[in-house]
C-alpha cells in the first residue's frame, strides 16, 4: 500500500484563457487603487526618486569609511538636515527676503502698470548713436496696452498666491517628513527591492530585463545629474551676471533661473521673462538708462545665457544622453503637465526615453523581431586641451597601479 505523504502535491496549470482574464483583473485592480490612491501613489514615487538619488551616495560611503549601510544613511540624511538648516539660516534667508520683496514690487507694479506703460511708450529710447521712439507707432501702443491688461491680473493676484502657499505650508512639510520617512525604509531595503522585482520576471527573460533595467538606470542617473548640474550653473551664472548689470533681486531671480532649469523649453524662457520685467519696472538704474533700454539688456544677457547653456553646457553636461529631439521634448512636457502637473513636466523628458527603449523591446516581441539590442549610448570623445588632461591622469594612474604591484612583489 503506497503512503500518500511520499507523492508531491501538484498545481494544476491554469489554461490560457483563464491566465488572460486573470491578468487583466489584475491589471485593473491595481489601476483603480492607483486613481483612488493618487496622493499616496504620489508620496511613493517622491520616495522611490530620493532613494534612487540617496542610493549612489550610501554605496560610496559604505565603500569608503566602511560603515553599515543603516549608518551610512543616518550620516546622509544628518548632513541633508544640516545643510537645510545652513541655507535657511545663511544665504537661503538673504534670497528668501529677495523673493518676498519681488513679489511686494510686482503687487506694487500691478496698480502703477498702465501708467507705467504709457510712459515707456511717450520716453525714447537711447541705445548709443541709436534713438528709439515709440510713441511714432500706433502698433506698439496698441500692443503694450494688450501686454499690460494681461499681465494686471497676474500681478495683483500675487499676493494671493503668497497667501496660499503660506497656509499650504504646513501640509507641505508634512508631506516631506512622510515622503523622508518612506525613503529611508526604501534605501535600508534598497537590494531586497530589486531582488524582489527581478524575482517576478520569468527565467528566460531575466536576461533582457536586466539590460533594460541598466539602461534605464542609466538614463534617469544621466537626467538627474545633468539637470542638477546646470541648474546650479545657469542659478550662479545668472545671479552673477544680474548683480553686475546692477539689477535688484539677483540672489532670487538666481535662484528662478536654476529651479526653472528642470522644466523642459518653458523654463529659460519664464526665468528670463521674469528678469526683464523686473528690469522694464525700474524706475532708475546704475547706467542711467531709461526702464525699456535696461530691460533690453537684460534681455540679451539672458539670452547670451541660454544661448551658452545650450551650446556649451549641455553637449558637455548632459550630451545626448536621452537622445530625444526637442520637439518630441516639448510635447513630452505638454502632455506631462496635462497628466501629472508639475511633477509630469519635470520628468516628461527621462520618462519619455524610458518608454522607448521599454516600447522597443515590447514592439521587437510583438513583430518577432529577435534581434532587439538597447540603443547604443552616444558618448563624446574628449578632445583638445581635455583629451590631454584625461590622459595625463590614465598615465598617472598606469605608474600608480604599476608601483603598487611592484611593491607588493617585493
């Protein structure tokens, strides 16, 4: 007589049409908690994208200093505290009052703006052996009337916005001690959590989603470092410049300019805008020109700016990482702020590239094109005066690593 405890118990395989249905239960179940949880689903991805940011920094410092890795992010987020309480207290404060003021102006400019106006259109403008006036030109008149009623609304509703976000403020830092709690459970877990993925991808595909995964991995590390690398340099090199030509506000609208980095096409455009009316509501200036000729430098020099970020800073920052074009950027950032806000501009770009390379690999199944490969990065040689120093430092390096294998044998 057999014993049943010695035969394995086995499950019975569900047939296709049932795994179908399944699956697409599933999928709609966890689409209709995502829409009735969106504020949670929100504080989450916050969570994931500090992790994912706090991540390099834990591994360098466990490497390092070789700390436990609980330890290692207790010191990070020690530091990040601390740094928040010095900008707060130093230099954060001087640019909080700068923006306080700013919008104080722009509440004042909106009851003096039609007469404002009418006075730029009556002044000539003097730029050099060159005299502009205005008041020749009917168009012009007719345009800056139409210019100052739309802006009226927006400058007198600042001090509401001011008032708004004051009360939201509280809130907010709720959300942030949420969202930092929630990232630190994820970085102590960080490993466990793509183990855990990786483990949900049948065997014969882990290789592909392996590669997939390091490949998004690499654009979202390129986006967030060449994002948070020039809005640093495009914030200092617009405060520097703006403190030459004298302008009030410099420290802010600094601090505008490297914030409105992150937004794709608009931001440049919206941080250079805000300077030049700033500069258009001067009543006096350094150089003794009249408010429209002062804003006409302004002007240039932020367009001297963008021009040098485009053509300088981000080939070398950024390259072409993501390898989009900027039209397909400006769309992405369209329909991100119509989806998901500001958060959906923020991230249309590397979310954009995420989706091609994984609707790639999608489309190549589907069509039963085998020979999917991820698209190849783009990088640029180093060259000239940089190709020299990079291979000094090889060489240094070589004879560093050579002397240390000698010594060794010895």
């Amino acid at each position: 007589m057999s014993d049943p405890g010695n035969h394995a118990v086995s499950s019975p395989p569900w047939q296709p049409t049932t795994r179908v249905v399944a699956g697409i239960v599933l999928l709609a179940l966890i689409g209709y908690l995502a829409w009735r949880l969106t504020q949670v689903v929100i504080l989450l991805i916050l969570a994931l994208l500090l992790a994912y940011l706090l991540n390099p920094l834990v591994v360098r410092l466990t490497s390092l200093v070789r700390l436990p890795r609980w330890a290692a992010i207790l010191v990070i987020y020690l530091g990040i505290f601390l740094l928040f309480a010095g900008t707060t207290t130093g230099i954060g404060l001087a640019v909080s009052q700068q923006l306080i003021g700013l919008v104080g102006d722009l509440e004042v400019f909106s009851r003096n703006l039609p007469l404002l106006l009418e006075n730029l259109i009556r002044s000539p403008v003097h730029l050099g052996q060159w005299t502009l006036d205005l008041s020749q030109w009917s168009s012009v008149e007719s345009l800056l009337g139409w210019v100052g009623g739309a802006l009226e609304p927006m400058f007198s509703s600042a001090g509401a916005v001011i008032g708004s976000i004051a009360g939201a403020t509280a809130s907010f830092v709720g959300l942030i001690l949420v969202c930092l709690i929630l990232s630190i459970y994820l970085l102590i877990d960080y490993g466990v959590i793509g183990v855990f993925l990786m483990s949900l991808v049948p065997t014969p595909y882990r290789s592909d989603f392996q590669t997939l995964f390091e490949e998004t991995n690499g654009v979202w590390q390129s986006f967030f470092r060449g994002q948070m690398i020039l809005g640093l340099a495009v914030g200092a090199v617009t405060a520097i410049v703006l403190s030459i030509l004298r302008l009030p506000f410099s420290l802010g609208l600094g601090l505008i300019a490297g914030v409105l980095e992150l937004v794709p096409t608009f931001g440049p455009f919206i941080a250079g805008l805000i300077a030049v009316l700033v500069a258009l509501f001067q009543r006096t200036n350094a150089w003794g020109l009249s408010p429209l000729a002062f804003a006409l430098v302004v002007a240039a020099a932020a367009i001297l700016i963008q021009q040098a970020e485009n053509n300088i800073l981000v080939p070398r920052i950024i390259g072409r990482s993501l390898k989009l074009h900027p039209l397909v950027v400006l769309l992405a950032a369209i329909c991100g702020g119509i989806l998901g806000g500001v958060m959906g501009i923020l991230l249309a770009a590397p979310t954009v590239a995420t989706m091609r390379l994984w609707l790639g690999y999608v489309y190549s199944k589907v069509t039963g094109t085998e020979s999917w490969r991820p698209p190849e990065p783009v990088l640029r040689e180093p060259s000239g005066t940089w190709r020299k120093s990079v291979d000094r430092v090889r060489r240094w390096r070589s004879r560093r690593l050579g002397g240390e294998s000698g010594s060794e044998r010895t």
